[in-house]
C-alpha cells in the first residue's frame, strides 16, 4: 500500500494545487455526501477486502488488543515470535475455513490473578494451571443493538433481554446498548517449543462455537446506573443455535464499516460449565481486519489509542481499571474526564 501511495504522490500533488485555482474561478464544489462502506473500490472496480461470497483474506494478529481489568498475556516467547490468522470461504461450497499460525506460543502456562473479577452476571477462574488456548471470532463489533433491562427503583442491571426467557421482570426498563457476537474455536495447544498450525472449519451459513451453540453475546455497560464507575464486561448465556452468526453477516458487519475481531484466551482444560460459549479474560495474541494494527503496536485499552509495543518490557499483568466517570445520572457531573 505504501509503494502505491507514492507512485500515485505527483498526481495527488496536482489536484491540491489545481483545486483552490478552479474553486475561485467558479462555484463551489458541491458537499460531500457520505456513504455507505462496502469494500468495493470505484477507482480499482474490485473489491479490494472481503469480496462477497467467495474470498480469502489474512491479517496479522498482535500482543494486545485488550480491555481494562483483563489479563494480557505477553510472555518474552512471544515477544519474539509472531501470530496470523485466514478465512477462505465459499458461499457455493457452505464452507468456511479458518487457519492460524503462531510461533512462540506458550505451552501449558499458567496465570494467577490477584483477586476475582467475577461478577454477578458471569464466574471467571481466578487461576488458570496447564492452559489451552482458544481463538475467538468475534463477527459482529457493536453494529447491532440488544436490549437490557435494569431495576426501576434500584437503578441495577437485571440482565440482558436473552437471558430472561420469561420476558423482562415487573417494574424494570429497557435500555439498548451496541453488542458484539463471538463464537469460539475448539480448546488447542502448540508444541512445547512454541509451534502451533490450526484449521477449524464452519458451514458458511452457521459458525457454531465449541459446545455446538451459537456463541453469545458481549457488552460494556454499567451494573448500575448510580454508580457509572460499576462498569464492567457482561457475557450473556449460550445462544442457541438458530441464533449463531452466519459468515454473511461477518462480511455485512465489515462492509458496514466496523471490525471482525480475533481473540486468543488462556482456558482451563477442562473449560467449567459456566464458560460455556465466552473467554476467559486472560487475552494473548488478537487482531482486527480490515483496519489491520501492525505488529509492534497495540491499542491503550480503554481509550483505543494506538501506542508502541513496549517490547523490552514483556511479561503477562493485569490492565488497569476503566477510566473515572465523568457523569452520574444520580448526581450529576463527577469530575472525571470524558
């Protein structure tokens, strides 16, 4: 992309030198009117990422690419090694194929934290020994919306709309908030040098996660309204099948302008029941397309900045909490940055 960018630099200095002359000539241009991503390209008449139906793209996944409170594995072997990640697909053949590469993935390893973050709505394992490793494909980024419901007279979070079959409780409103889908690979592990080459494969029209259900949902929301610091990830129950993501909707999910993520989380082995169709929140390697990180870089969790790979620093810790709210709907303004 770089080279073709400054074959084309000399054109590109013209029109910016010709434009204003031809603008005070004459009327203005007229506005520009936004529209709708689609991934094809008018100047290049392709699609120049992930065509429709059939295809294939890659993309290179980093250390990183994670949420304030969860654990970022980032072991030296890792620092010196590196991850991507395939999609083929066929509409034609209902097939999707997914293969990844890393190399220095750590074996068996364990992590500690240093206190639980389980939380009303979902159990995560304070430690994981013996780890295997799981690839999450999270497909739809926060373009669609659910509804969850909270207390009318406490102001807490009862649940989201899901995972309240019964329909929502007496004296409780909605609120609708962006969502994400992911569904999960099997459980995995490398060589004990570090070496892993993975291929998991879907029906086209149905990419089911590792229980055989149809992945779940996540969200960022406070538990409770009065206290907008209670800010924390929520995990719905296992959705069933007839709700998992077909690759369609990844690929509209793109060309609507948002991400398909990848997520690499350290798993017990056996996983407990109550992690069932979502990760564990211990993150290693991960990565976004089309919008592609590079390799050396990561995103400041919580804020989306992106910054340089500390690589001289590489050991797995804890991020940091969710930054200070800066507005309470109990009390007003709190003092905190937006």
């Amino acid at each position: 992309m770089q080279n073709r960018l400054s074959r084309r630099r000399w054109w590109a200095g013209l029109v910016l030198v010709a434009w204003p002359i031809t603008a005070l000539a004459g009327n203005p241009p007229p506005a520009l009117v936004p529209r709708q991503p689609t991934g094809f390209s008018t100047i290049e008449q392709r699609y120049v990422y992930a065509p429709p139906d059939e295809g294939k793209f890659e993309f290179p996944l980093i250390q990183g690419l994670t949420s304030p409170n969860e654990v970022v594995i980032r072991e030296p072997m890792m620092c010196k090694g590196s991850a991507s990640v395939s999609f083929e697909y066929s509409k034609a053949a209902n097939k999707v194929v997914l293969e990844a590469k890393f190399h220095g993935l750590p074996y068996r390893m364990g992590f500690t934290r240093p206190v639980d973050v389980s939380t009303p709505y979902n159990q995560f394992p304070v430690s994981v020994q013996n780890g295997k490793w799981q690839i999450w494909i999270v497909g739809r980024v926060m373009s669609f919306e659910t509804k969850f419901y909270y207390d009318a007279t406490t102001l807490k979070l009862i649940g989201n709309e899901v995972d309240l079959p019964n329909g929502p409780p007496p004296n409780s409103f909605p609120v609708s908030v962006p969502t994400m889908q992911m569904a999960c690979t099997p459980l995995f592990e490398g060589t004990p040098s570090g070496e892993a080459n993975v291929r998991f494969e879907y029906p086209y029209g149905q990419i089911f996660d590792s229980v055989g259900k149809g992945g779940s949902y996540v969200a960022f929301l406070p538990f409770d309204l009065c206290k907008p610091d209670e800010y924390n990830v929520y995990y719905s129950r296992s959705l069933p099948i007839s709700m998992a993501m077909t690759w369609d909707q990844i690929l509209d999910n793109i060309h609507q302008g948002y991400p398909l993520s990848i997520n690499l989380s350290l798993e017990p082995d056996p996983k407990p029941s109550y992690l069932d169709s979502r990760d564990n929140t211990m993150i290693g390697w991960g990565g976004i397309f089309p919008a592609v990180i590079p390799p050396g870089y990561d995103l400041e969790p919580g804020i989306g900045t992106l910054i340089p790979l500390d690589l001289n620093n590489c050991s797995s810790h804890v991020n940091g909490p969710w930054s200070t709210a800066y507005y309470n709907l109990c009390s007003g303004p709190t003092g905190g940055q937006p």
